[in-house]
C-alpha cells in the first residue's frame, strides 16, 4: 500500500524540521542582544527593556581585531569560490563533452574525492604547506578548500551540463563560436542556477571552517572569523556577550551571499531553447 | 561551385551500421529533399555534411573541395535543427548575431544582415524577444534567420517543420521555397512528410536502412520507381501491390497500382471486392476494399457515393501498371 501524505502532515513535518533547525540561530542572535545576568538567568526569553545590552558588540568592536578576521574569512571564502566555480564547470564541461583518454579514470577520481575526507590528509596537508612555506597564509587556506569542495562542486555541474540540449551546442559550432566561447557563452549562463547552488554548497562550510584556520594559519593575521571567536571562550571564564555578538556577525555576510545567490536559482532558464 | 558531393560514406555507431556507402550528387543551387523511415541515418548524413560527426570512410566534397577534415563553420554550412536550437537566453537579434561576431563582421554589417533576415522572415517586431516568449512558428523563423545570416553556400534543413501545426507548416513550406527562389543556395532538406518531399524538391534522395535507394525529380520517383520500397514509399495513399496470377499475367513476380488507377467496373471487372472504409476528404474520395486475396485501396472523384459493406467490381489502368521482380527491382516496360 502506498502512504498518502496530506498537505497539512507535510507541512508539519517540515515546519518542525525548520523550527529545529532555527532555534540555535534565533537563541544566539536573541542572547546576543541581551546582559549577561539575563542570558544565564532566562536564556530563552527575547531581549526585553530590562535585559537589553550591546555590551558584547561593542566589546568585540573594540578589543579584537574583529575587522581583519572578518576579511580574512571573507577574502579566504569568496576567492575559494571564485576558483571552485571557474575550474568545476570547466571540468564537467569537459568531463560531459568530450571523449578522451582517461575521462572514466578523472571522473572516478572526483568520484572518491567526494566519498574520502579531506581532514584524513592533514598531516600530509600540514607538512606539504610547512615544505611550500604556506603557513599561516591565506592561500593555504583557498588551495585546501579549493581541492576540498571540486569534487562535489563537478558531480553537481556535470549533471546539469550533460542535461543542455545537444543541438544547442552543435548549432554553435555551426555558427562556428569557438568552444571556449560555447562554454562562456552558452554554457555558463544556462547553468547559473545550477552554479549558484554549488556556490550556496561550497560556501557555507568554508565559512564555518574551524579546522583547517587552526591548523594551518593559526597566526595573528590570518585568523578567521571561527578561530577570532575562540578568544572570548576561556578554559575558566567565558565571554558569553562577545561570543554570541560575534558570532551574530559572522551570520550577516554569509546571510547576504545566500540572498544574492539565491536570486540566481530561477529555475526554467532553458524553457524555448528546443521544443 | 558550392555543390555537394558524397563518396562512398559509411558510418557506424558501435556495431550498428547508419551509413552504408552512401554516394549522392547535388548540383549548385539544387534543393534536394531527403526521405526515409525513421532511423535510416537521414539526421546522421546531414550532421556528417555539416561535420558535426566524423565519417568512418569516404569522402565529403562541399564545392569541390574535400572538407572531410574542416570543422563545421569552414565549411560555409548552415543548419537548421529540428528542435531550433535557439540560444534561450539570448533575444532574437542576438540569437542571429551570435555567431556572425566570431566571422570578422563589422557591427554595421552584422546588423544589416540580421536586419535584412528579420525583414525576409517578418521578425522585425520580435527582435528584442526572448525565444520563450515567440510561439513555435516564429521560433522556427528565428532559427531559419540565424541560418540565412551567415550567407552560407549551403543550407541543411533536418525536419525543419516538424514541430509545427497543419497550416504553419503550409505557410513555412512556401517560405522555404521563396527563400530558396530569393537566395539560389543549394538546400539540403531531411523531412518524411511527403508532401513537403514533393512541393520543394528539385531532387528527392529516398533512403532505407542506411542506402540511398533512388534519386530523382518528385515526378521520376512517383512514375518510375526503382524498386518495391520506393514505390510504397513515395505516393499518398500508399501504392496498391498485388502478386499472383494478376502479377504472373503481366509477367512479374509483383505489379504495383497507384490508387487512383483503380475504378469500380461499369461491368465486367478484375476483382470482386468489399468497401470496408471510405474516407472523404472533399477534393478526394479514399475507398479501402478487400478482395479475396488482397486489400486494396482506390481514390475516387468526390462524388463518390460508396459506403462500407458496398460489394463492388475493381478493374485497373493496364497501362499504368508497375512491374518488379522477385528482388524486387522494377521491369522495364
Ligand atoms: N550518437 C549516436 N550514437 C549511437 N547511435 C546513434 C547516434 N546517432 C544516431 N544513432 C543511430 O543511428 C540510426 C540513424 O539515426 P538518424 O538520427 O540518422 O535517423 P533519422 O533517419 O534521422 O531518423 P528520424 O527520421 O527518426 O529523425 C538510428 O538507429 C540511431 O539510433
Ligand atoms: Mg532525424
């Protein structure tokens, strides 16, 4: 027998799956604007007259480089997907289009580079940036997560390439549009939807990264926004307001990239290409 | 000369053979019309020619030269696919213009020519559409335009009018021929509408199963068919075929008989027959009868006052009749 869902059941279901997911988000923003006595004292109560405090905003303002953290992560972030966006759709337009010698063997290996990860290789990712001199630079950060998010990155853009009408390209090699053109031309902006969820994939955990800043560029100048928010948390004493107020921040950027691409994910791009 | 000449191409698909040897001739200028039953390589020949796939044997000569190994766009083609194959996210001007910037035209250039398509075509008004926002015709048209900018020697058309309803096809049809009429390009055209095979053609190229089985006008084809499958291939209703003694009489292994060189017999008669089926369709009168042996089908005046479970005599035109062996090749008359 097949199970029948009503609107409503499904609604519930998602409705919930959301509050739950939301409910850290609403607390930390929501304890973020309140005193510390009131965080402790009621911490799920909204910031009221009484418990209203920009202490920890102003505190994380004025006694820690916030500003730099924040451009570290944001330059580490949007130049890493600069480079996963650029070379995975060049890599799944070759993968989809062309035959040639080795593509099953490169395919398998993105294949594993999705199933395998990438935290087994720090050690060896550890030594070769000591051996290349890269630590605590930003560039070791972008390499590793750059290696770090292709795989997924050319699984998803290699479905949605291989779904472009052959026609469409084959008119333009009749139209004689070289192939590098076909790809930016034609290529790339019938995929955009499909880029921005890549984008949307690979950005958020490099963003929330705590791993690789730690150990590859722990250094005063290079310390990301996750790793700038460890100083408020102390073995002994905590600092509840900046934590929260920080990392209250560290959500508005990567909000406002989610809202940018999101606009891109319009779906029907293709429709009156081919009957 | 920007004829088209194949020698001897083959092509296979793994272990599935699309091509066997296919020679054709196409003069300078000619409009030939290629026809066959789906999936004798008609789309493969075109897509060869235009060097969108590679022959595994023989020789593809485009004004007399050999352009085996030029790509696509060197070979002064252009292709209409079946499916348009619009740039979707490009309006109609662009979709026009697109592949012209990559030629080497000026811009003043490119515009005159996209201009002069769009007159041609009637899609000055629709230029700054996207082609989600033209209806199937005029997305047809746009396509059509994208081809006739280039200024190619030679057109490819693969089922160009497929796509397309009824009386949109009419119209498209007497497009196609003006344009050729206008452009004097040579035209290769992939269509098994039948009616569109006979209306354009100067030539038609009939195929089967990968071989060109004959070529010649529309009227050669209809009044000399080379063979059993030319002849039930070209004609609408199908050519009647009728073997035994009637056969054996005239000296054939099968005698063939157009529809409309059946009549019922004032008296006397070949055949006693029964009307199963009578299809008016104003101008004709299509009767579907069966004889002992065989079904038969005959194309009367409108007036055809027939109706199904009518018992009627069949006699046929002596003197139009089709003779083929048992290979089923034709006999001389
Ligand atoms: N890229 C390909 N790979 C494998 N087989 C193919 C390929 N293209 C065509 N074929 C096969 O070649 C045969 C001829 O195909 P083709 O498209 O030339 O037929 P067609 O005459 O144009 O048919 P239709 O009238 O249906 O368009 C078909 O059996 C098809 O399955
Ligand atoms: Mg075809």
């Amino acid at each position: 027998m097949r199970l029948k869902f009503t609107p409503i059941a499904i609604h519930t279901v998602l409705l919930t799956y959301t509050a739950i997911a939301l409910l850290p988000i609403a607390l930390i923003i929501a304890n973020a604007f309140k005193s510390r006595r009131a965080i402790f004292t009621d911490p799920l109560a909204l910031p009221g007259p009484d418990s209203f405090s920009l202490r920890g905003f102003a505190k994380v303002l004025a006694v820690s480089d916030f500003e730099l953290y924040f451009i570290n992560s944001l330059t580490v972030t949007l130049v890493t997907l600069a480079l996963v966006l650029l070379f995975a759709a060049m890599a799944a337009w070759a993968l989809s289009e062309y035959a040639f010698r080795g593509r099953l063997f490169i395919g398998l290996v993105f294949a594993v580079g999705i199933m395998v990860p990438i935290r087994l290789g720090t050690v060896s990712i550890l030594e070769l940036m000591v051996a290349l001199d890269l630590t605590n630079t930003l560039t070791a950060l972008i390499l590793v997560y750059t290696a770090q998010s292709l795989p997924l990155a050319i699984f998803i853009l290699t479905e949605f390439i291989a779904q472009i009408p052959k026609d469409l390209k084959d008119a333009a090699r009749c139209d004689g549009v070289s192939e590098i053109h076909i790809f930016f031309a034609i290529i790339v902006p019938l995929i955009r939807p499909a880029i921005a969820t890549v984008a949307i994939f690979v950005m958020v955990p490099i963003w929330n990264d705590l791993w690789f800043p730690l150990i590859l560029s722990p250094g005063e100048d290079t310390q990301t926004i996750t790793l700038g928010v460890q100083q408020f948390i102390g073995q002994y004493v905590t600092d509840w307001n900046a934590v929260l107020a920080s990392l209250t921040l560290a959500i508005l950027p990567i909000l406002a990239l989610y809202l940018l691409l999101s606009r891109q994910l319009v779906r029907g791009l293709t429709a009156g290409a081919v009957k | 000369m920007p004829g088209v000449r194949l020698h001897n191409v083959s092509k296979s698909f793994g272990a599935e053979v699309v091509l066997k040897a296919v020679s054709l001739d196409i003069a300078d200028g000619e409009f030939a019309v290629i026809v066959g039953p789906s999936g004798c390589g008609k789309s493969t020949l075109l897509r060869i020619l235009a060097g969108l796939e590679a022959a595994d044997a023989g020789d593809i000569e485009i004004g007399g030269h050999r352009v085996n190994d030029l790509a696509p766009a060197a070979r002064h083609i252009a292709m209409v696919f079946q499916s348009y194959a619009l740039y979707p996210h490009m309006n109609v001007y662009k979709n026009m213009a697109f592949g012209l910037k990559f030629s080497g035209l000026d811009a003043a250039e490119i515009d005159l020519r996209v201009d002069r398509a769009a007159r041609m075509l009637q899609l000055e008004d629709l230029l700054m559409r996207k082609p989600r926002e033209l209806s199937g015709g005029q997305r047809q048209r746009t396509a059509i335009g994208r081809a006739i900018v280039r200024e190619p020697d030679v057109f490819l058309f693969d089922e160009p009018l497929s796509n397309l309803d009824a009386a949109l096809r009419v119209n498209t049809r007497l497009e196609i021929a003006r344009l050729h009429d206008t452009l004097a390009a040579t035209m290769i055209y992939v269509t098994h509408d039948q009616i569109e095979a006979m209306t354009l053609a100067d030539r038609i190229i009939v195929m089967n199963e990968g071989r060109v089985e004959q070529t010649g006008t529309p009227l050669e084809l209809y009044r000399a068919p080379q063979n059993l499958f030319v002849a039930g291939f070209i004609g609408a209703p199908k050519m009647n075929f009728i073997g035994g003694d009637a056969a054996g009489g005239a000296g054939a292994e099968t005698i063939g008989i157009r529809p409309e060189h059946l009549s019922v017999a004032p008296k006397g008669g070949d055949w006693n027959a029964t009307v199963i089926a009578v299809e008016h369709l104003g101008s004709d009168t299509y009767v579907y009868a069966e004889t002992e042996t065989s079904a038969l089908t005959m194309r009367n005046g409108p007036e055809s006052t027939l109706k199904s479970g009518d018992k009627i005599m069949l006699e046929y035109d002596r003197a139009a009749v089709h003779r083929f062996d048992a290979g089923g090749q034709r006999i001389p008359r």
